[in-house]
C-alpha cells in the first residue's frame, strides 16, 4: 500500500514511526500519524493544521498528556530489549555496532508497530482518496482518514487544541479543492 503515497504521504507516514521512537512509544498510534503529518513540510495536512491553530510541539505536548491519561508510558522499547536479554542478546551492544559500521541512528529496536487504530485509519485514507478522485494517498487523505477513526487519540489531542473535527474535515476538503484547481 506505501506504494500508492505521494511522497509527502510518505513522508508524514515515515515521520509517524520517528514520532513514537522519539516520544520512547512501542507503537505508531493516531496521535502518531497526527505528529507525522505535521512535520511533513509542504504537505496539505499540514497546511490546513496549522491554519487552524495546531503546531507541532503543542501537538507533541498534548499527545504525551493524552497518552498518559490514558495510563500509556514510554518504555523506549525496553520490554523487548529485556526479553532478547534473557536470552542472551545484548541490544546494546547491537546498536553500537551498528552505528560503527553504519552511522548514528541506523539501528532502531524495537521498529514500532502500527496499533489497530492507526492501520484503521490508513485504512480509510484509501477510501477518502478514490472519494476524491484520486488514486494516490496524500497528506490531506491521511488525516482525512484519521478523522473517521472516533476512538483514537489523534482526536483527543485535536480537541484539547480546540480543534472541530468536522471543520477540519471541511478545510481539508476546501483546500484539496483549490489545490485540483
């Protein structure tokens, strides 16, 4: 399916996974893929997100609130670095390596997975792209898609910085028109 991204779609996406990592999450959530999206720059979530008042690090700010309401904490993956540890797998010792052979960063344990949610609403992106005409996945369609995921935390975040879901729906719905133009 990553195929189908327009490249600002990828990055944002791509940006999510960095978010959890950054933030010491084992998952990518939709409060995630919101982060993501607000970093992709250039990108018309991005755009319509910060026209209604949402920038990145309040964004970042109310997503570790809302997590941690929600009795979510950061782990930085450390549940299944102690588990390869009883058996004998230093993790530690693997990252060093390979930021010798490979430089700074190159190895990211554990890669976090997406939580049912969030492939929910990369899910739908699908299906508010092709209702748009389109047969590539924006940044418009992916936070297009996380708006019809209800139980997410993506919408937590975005109701604590006073943002109407249904009226960010119609500005990126209005701007995806200008941009077709």
């Amino acid at each position: 399916m990553f195929e189908f991204f327009t490249d600002h779609g990828k990055r944002a996406v791509t940006a999510a996974q960095d978010e959890a990592i950054a933030l010491g999450h084992d998952f990518i959530g939709t409060e995630h893929l919101l982060l993501g999206l607000l970093t992709a720059e250039g990108g018309t979530a991005a755009d319509v997100l910060r026209g209604q008042d949402v920038d990145l690090t309040r964004a970042r700010r109310e997503t570790l609130r809302v997590l941690e309401a929600a009795g979510v904490t950061a782990t930085g993956g450390r549940p299944a670095a102690d588990a390869l540890s009883s058996i004998g797998i230093d993790v530690a010792e693997i990252r060093r390596r390979a930021d010798a052979s490979f430089g700074p960063g190159a190895f990211q344990f554990p890669r976090p997975a997406y939580t049912p949610k969030a492939r929910q609403a990369l899910e739908n992106t699908l299906g508010e792209a092709r209702a748009l005409g389109r047969d590539r996945f924006g940044t418009a369609h992916v936070l297009l898609g996380l708006l019809t995921v209800p139980e997410g935390h993506a919408l937590e975040v975005l109701a604590a910085l006073q943002v109407d879901p249904a009226d960010l729906r119609e500005a990126v719905l209005a701007q995806a028109a200008r941009e077709e133009r």
